[in-house]
C-alpha cells in the first residue's frame, strides 16, 4: 500500500511541524535536504511528505491526493470547505484583528464601513454575524496601507507582535480569532487508513500538549 | 461579445466512448443489483420548483442551486438532489399506492459549486427509496442493499454507520439556540475537536455537554457501544445506541470485518434524517461516494407522514475510478469493414447484417472509394476489409 501522504505548508509551519516529526521518532532528513524536490519521504518511507502553499494544502487534502495536511487556521476559515480538522497542533500562534487608525470610533455613524483586507470571507462572516453590512476590498499586500491612505475605515488582517500596526499608527480594536496550526484529514482517508492516522495523531497530540 | 460556443460550462464534461463503457457498466452493476431487490425505476424532471429544496430541513442552500424562472416567474431549480422530488411524487401520484413501495433513480443532480475547486457541477447518482415503512426489517434491506451495491463496484470500501437520534437526543437536553446546536453538529461532522471544545467549554459541565465531547472520536468497531452507553446512559440517546447496536450485530453476519465502522459523530448535513444514518467510501476515491440513512419525518412536509429510507450513491466518482484502474475492456474497433462497390450497397449492408449475426464487428464502409477505405483500415487499425461487387 501507498505510504500516507502528509502536505506541510512551506516555510515556518514545515520547520516547526518538521521538528514535531523528529521529536515523535521519524528521520526526516530528506525533508531537510531537499534541494528542488516536492515530495519526500520521511523515516522508514513510513509516510510521504509534500510541500505546498497553504491554501494548496488544503485543496489538495480535500481532493484526496494527500491524506494529511498541516495548515494555519487562518487558511482554513479563509478557504475551508470539508475535511477533518484532527488536532491543534499549538504552534503558528497568532489572531485576527480589527484595527483602525488610532482613537476612531469605527462603530459610529449609519454610513457603511469599508474593510480592506487579505481575507475577505473571513472578513465577510464576521461581519455577518455582527448583522453588519460592510464594504469589503481585498488587497494583496500590506493590508495596513489601506486605512492611511483613506481606501477604508478598518482592515482584518493577522496580527502576531502588533509592532507593524503601531508603526503605522494603527490599533486593534476587536479580536476577531485565534489562530494556530491544525492538522487536517481529508474524510475517506480517515475512514480507509483509520489505524495509521489515528496512531500518528495519538503521537502528534502527545507531544503537542 | 465572446462566445463560448465550443467550451462546456464548469463543473461539466462530454463522456466519450470507454467513458461512456465504464459508466454503463458502473451503472448495470449497481442496477442488477437494484433489480434484484425488488427496487422499481422512476424518472423525475430535471427542473422542479425551487419550493421543493427549500424546506429547513433539505441541507441544501439556495447558492448551491442552479435557478430559472418559468413563464409566470416562478422559481426553477435544476434538480440539486433526487430524494426530496422523490418525496414529492410519493406523496402526490403514489399516495393511495399499496405501501411500503420501492423505488430507485439513475438520473444526474446539479450543484453551483464555487469556481476553481474542480468539483464537479453535474453529477450522475444512482439511489434507492424504501417508502411507507419503518423498523428493523426496513433499515436492514436498505443497509444490505447499499453493502451489496458497493461491493458490486469496488473490493475495497468501508461503510460507516451511525444514529441522527444520539446528537439530537444529546442536543436536546442542552438549554441552547438552534444556531448554537448547528455550529456543535458541525464541528462534529467535521471532527474538528478544537471547535467543539470551544464551543462545549462555554456550556455549563453536565452529562450532556461530556458525552458530546466525546461524540467525533467515537469511530471503530464493536467496543465503540460499550464506550458510549457507559456515556448516555439513561439519555435518550441510549435507546438511539440501542437500536443501533441491533443493527449493527445482524450485519456482523455478512462477515464485512474492518469494512463495518460506527462513526457516532456521524451527523448528515441533511437534516432530514432520523434514524439510522450510513457513509459508503471507495479505497482510490477521496470523497464519501454513497450516503442515505432513514428520514421518517421528511414525508409530512409533503403533508403525508410516513417512514421512509434510502440511499445515493454517486456513480461518475467510480466511474473514474474504473476508468483509472482500466478494469472495463473497451474497443471501438470493429473486426471487419465492408466496402461496397457502386450499385452493391444493399448487398453490402446486408452482409453487414450478416457477419454481425455471426457475433463478428462488421462495419459498412461510408467512404466513397476503395483506396480511402483502406487508409482508413489503416489508420484504425482494422484487420479486415471485405469489397461486395
């Protein structure tokens, strides 16, 4: 049978979930030293290792072409649909905030607010469960531009120190979600390779803990 | 303007010669199998009025739809799922029908999944209904049939059983909105513990709130009822475990082994389902690729209570997969040609008639010449060609 197929998001999360892996026994040096290479095996060819983006992993999870992935929650509320989220693994800690140009009063007025943001449905729910209509712009890079230069009133965006906001003289004004790393099943892998999921989460959540 | 005049729409796809062979062979399979349990075909339009899914209870949300409007400006949808027509026509033409009856369709449904994701948007199913009846005798007919209807497709496959009535019975004693209970039920659907916590920690602690907890990792074999009765004891869900148990000690005669699996947190985005609720899945396939359970309650939003259980399986997703592992033989190519001389065509096709009689793939040749007819032989590959003069 195919070994599991795990896909890690590339950069911070593969290093952290990478020492995870190693710290629960499996030998992962060709995931170390992969040059240009996408697929590596770990341990024993106990399980395959991919790298991807993201909101990559996620797709290629659901799909079932991997039957593991490790991915920011973050991605997950942004991009989610159906899969399983297995465990927390608590590292990639930050939240989503609110800010604003510091001492406005976002919430004043009848005049619909504008939001600029990298995420738009996670901007879009919470404002939806606020029964707020805004006004939601996406922007590609550096969200904290937006609300400077007059584009919109706010931003959601991920905030882990708070120093690139203070630097801009923004602050935060709601806390929108936490936000770690979770390891994610795709639904009939779960099903099909019950045994070998569950005795890799068992290991993940000891050492998570 | 730009036409898109030679392009399908998104989620859709022509099937071409060994796909169209894989899929009616997938779809034979699954209809002896039908056939042979007594399961009768229907047929229900492909657009119904949008009123027809939006009930509460249908799952299906009104951006997943395909709509149009009549000539009067009613609201049409293309048929997103086959039960809920289903429920439709029994309650309407087969009302004074001689109950239980059965039914089964083979007929594709309609989803406007969001771009991009390679979901499919037209999706052949193929389902059964057992209709006016409920109980033991009723649940296991429709369980043996999707077992049997799996394994007329597919060696290696798991099929999932659970209860709707342990989440609801558990829920219920909870002081809680129904937004509250829905955003529990999907955390569970999606094994997501983290979610569930959160939510559960807000709760105030009781037997209730614990047993829930423990609800997504309550998967596996038979120490799963030992597990969860120690939890619901003396809840309703405990008659739910019960009765499941039932079930599930019957099909241990059919010696499926690990292919038989309780998933207590099994709780179908379809609200309609009551009792027992079941997920088939096929080694190769990344998706659940059947899924039904009972749904007594589903009637008499149709004004005609009564039991009722089923299940869909959906045939393109193996398809592909018998595609993918070329275990259907598929040629289009026939063993001979016959080429007619001019004034010979009749006599040509009726020795077409002929060889084909005699189990030979014989094809009239439509080319006007000999030499084009053998180039095209060649071309082909067709061993033979026969000239009539």
């Amino acid at each position: 049978m195919q070994p599991l197929r795990i896909a890690l998001t590339k950069g911070r999360l593969e290093k952290t979930t990478i020492e995870l892996l190693e710290k629960i026994g499996y030998n992962c040096d060709e995931v170390k030293n992969k040059g240009r290479r996408l697929i590596l095996p770990v341990g024993n060819n106990d399980f395959e290792v991919v790298l991807a983006k993201a909101a990559d992993v996620i797709t290629y999870v659901e799909h079932g072409v991997c039957d593991l992935g490790v991915v920011g929650k973050d991605t997950i509320l942004e991009h989610g649909s159906s899969f399983y989220e297995l465990l927390d693994l608590g590292f990639g800690k930050c939240r989503f905030a609110l800010a604003t140009k510091k001492d406005t009063d976002f919430y004043s007025g009848y005049n619909t607010k504008t939001i600029a943001t990298k995420y738009p449905n996670v901007t879009r729910a919470f404002f939806d469960d606020k029964n707020m209509d805004v006004r939601i712009i996406k922007i590609e890079g550096s969200v904290e531009l937006a609300p400077l230069v007059g584009l919109s009133d706010g931003i959601v965006d991920i905030v882990e120190t708070g120093s690139t906001l203070k630097a801009n003289g923004l602050e935060v004004i709601e806390w929108v979600t936490d936000i770690s790393a979770r390891l994610i099943a795709n639904t009939a892998s779960l099903k099909l390779r019950k045994r070998e999921i569950e005795e890799l989460q068992k290991k993940l959540e000891a050492v998570t803990k | 303007m730009k036409k898109y005049l030679r392009i399908t729409p998104e989620g859709t796809k022509d099937f071409l010669f060994a796909e169209c062979a894989a899929m009616d062979d997938v779809c034979g399979r699954i209809e002896k199998v039908f056939a042979d349990r007594g399961f009768k075909r229907v047929i229900t339009p492909g657009i119904e009025f949008y009123d027809v899914f939006s009930l509460p209870c249908s799952g299906i949300s009104q951006e997943d739809m395909f709509k149009m409007t009549d000539n009067k400006g009613r609201l049409m949808v293309a048929r997103p799922d086959s039960t809920l027509p289903i429920a439709r026509m029994v309650s309407s033409r087969l009302k004074n029908n001689v109950m239980p009856v059965r039914l089964y369709y083979k007929q594709a449904v309609y989803r406007n999944n969001p771009t991009l994701t390679g979901r499919r948007n037209e999706m052949m199913q193929m389902g059964v209904e057992l209709i006016g009846t409920e109980g033991v005798r009723a649940d296991l007919e429709v369980l043996t049939t999707a077992i049997q209807t799996l394994q007329s497709v597919a060696t290696d496959f798991r099929i999932e059983l659970g209860h709707a009535e342990v989440f609801d019975a558990l829920s219920d004693e909870l002081d809680i909105s129904e937004d509250y209970k829905e955003k529990i039920r999907l955390s569970i659907e999606g094994k997501n513990y983290s979610a569930l916590n959160n939510l559960l920690d807000k709760l105030s602690p009781c037997r209730a709130v614990s047993a829930i907890r423990s609800l997504p990792s309550l998967f596996g074999g038979e120490e799963v009822f030992e597990k969860a009765q120690a939890i619901c004891a003396d809840t309703k869900a405990a008659q739910a475990l019960d009765y499941l148990h039932h079930i599930y000690s019957n099909l241990l005669s059919l010696g499926l082994g690990d292919k038989l699996i309780i998933d207590l947190g099994l709780v179908q985005r379809n609200d309609y389902y009551t009792g027992i609720v079941f997920t088939g899945y096929i080694n190769g396939i990344g998706d659940a690729v059947l899924s039904g359970g009972r749904y007594d309650e589903l009637l008499s939003e149709f004004d005609a209570p009564m039991g009722a259980a089923g299940f869909a399986i959906d045939t393109d997703a193996v398809t592909l997969k018998v595609l993918a592992d070329q275990t259907v033989s598929y040629s289009d190519k026939p063993d001979v040609l016959v080429y007619a001389a001019d004034g010979c065509e009749m006599k040509a096709i009726a020795l077409v008639q002929q060889l084909c009689g005699e189990g030979k793939k014989t094809q009239f040749c439509v080319l006007p010449t000999i030499e084009e007819t053998r180039r095209f032989a060649e071309l082909r590959g067709i061993a033979e060609v026969k000239i009539v003069e």
